[in-house]
C-alpha cells in the first residue's frame, strides 16, 4: 500500500502487473491501483487474436 500511496503523492498512476487472479484484482482495487494487466483479463495473444478480441463485446470484463 506504501508504493501505491507514494506514487498517487508524487501523481503518477500505478500499474499492477502479473495479476493471475480476481482476488488479486480485488485486492489492488481496495488499495486503489488504477491499472492491472495479467492472466486475470487474457493470457498473451497474437495480433490476430487481440484484434478479435478488442472487437467483440468481451473485450474488457466488467469489474465491481
């Protein structure tokens, strides 16, 4: 939490990466991260794959 504190202190926006899981999600958003990439959205994709992905309604999972 102190990392994440210290950036909004100094403005700058923080990224979690490596998130495998929603209870990893769940907990960065209580610790007010702004950003989060990892397996919990999509593993790594080819171009071909993003850009299907990108266009269909699926792209981005809802998060509560």
């Amino acid at each position: 939490m102190a990392i994440i504190t210290l950036a909004h202190n100094l403005r700058l926006r923080v990224v979690a990466e490596g998130v495998e899981t929603e209870e990893q999600w769940r907990f960065l958003h209580l610790l007010r991260c702004d950003e989060i990439q990892g397996y919990v959205y999509s593993k790594p994709l080819p171009p071909e794959e993003l850009e299907l992905l990108l266009g269909s309604s699926n792209a981005i999972p809802a998060k509560a």
